[in-house]
C-alpha cells in the first residue's frame, strides 16, 4: 500500500522522520503505529475508534475536576 495514503495523507513525511529515528526498523514502526491507531490508507480510520465528546460535555468534565 502506497506509504502516502496513511496519516492524512503525509505519510512520506512521518516515514522520512521515522527513518532518522529508528533507522532500518522505520517500516515496522510505521505500519505498527498505522495499525495501532486503526488507519486505512487514505488517512481514514476504521472500527469504532475513540468516542468523541463535545466541547461542552469537555468543559463540564474539566470543571468538575475530571478528564
């Protein structure tokens, strides 16, 4: 699969950065990263994912204390 479809379509970008930080293992990292977050080529990511929550439903949380 084409290494530009992933992460929103800069893939190449974290790719190049990934090589000057893990070297020959670059490849690995990437797909593992790319797997771990649930992506598809093309930026998109597949399953359920995080939930999102609004910004209000944030803005309580935070002032209730929590997360």
């Amino acid at each position: 699969m084409p290494i530009g479809e992933y992460f929103k379509g800069s893939g190449s970008k974290v790719m190049s950065s990934m090589k000057k930080k893990y070297g020959d293992r670059a490849e690995e990292v990437f797909y593992a990263t790319a797997n771990k977050s649930g992506m598809k080529p093309g930026g998109k990511k597949k399953g359920k994912g995080r939930n999102k929550i609004s910004a209000g439903d944030q803005a309580r949380a935070l002032r209730k204390g929590g997360r």
